[in-house]
C-alpha cells in the first residue's frame, strides 16, 4: 500500500507543480517584475 501511496504522492506533486506554472504564466511581464519573477524562473519557483 505505500508503494501506492507514493505515486499517489507523486501525482498530486505534478499536479501543484503544473497548477502552479499554469498560473503564473498567465500573470503578465510586467505583473511578474512586480515580484521579481522572469518568465524562465516559473519552472524553478513552481518545484518549491
């Protein structure tokens, strides 16, 4: 059963990760220097 639980764990990692790109990217430049993001930072934020 944990072996489930890890790759259910897995998932909905991927899942934050990918919600969380998805909304970023929609954010514009300009909105995204406001926080001190560029664009090429979205993967690496997103993983934290």
């Amino acid at each position: 059963m944990s072996a489930a639980r890890s790759v259910l764990s897995r998932v909905r990692a991927y899942l934050r990760y990918r919600d969380t790109v998805s909304q970023l990217s929609r954010l514009s430049d300009r909105d995204l220097a406001d926080l001190g993001i560029s664009r090429s930072d979205i993967p690496g934020i997103a993983r934290h």
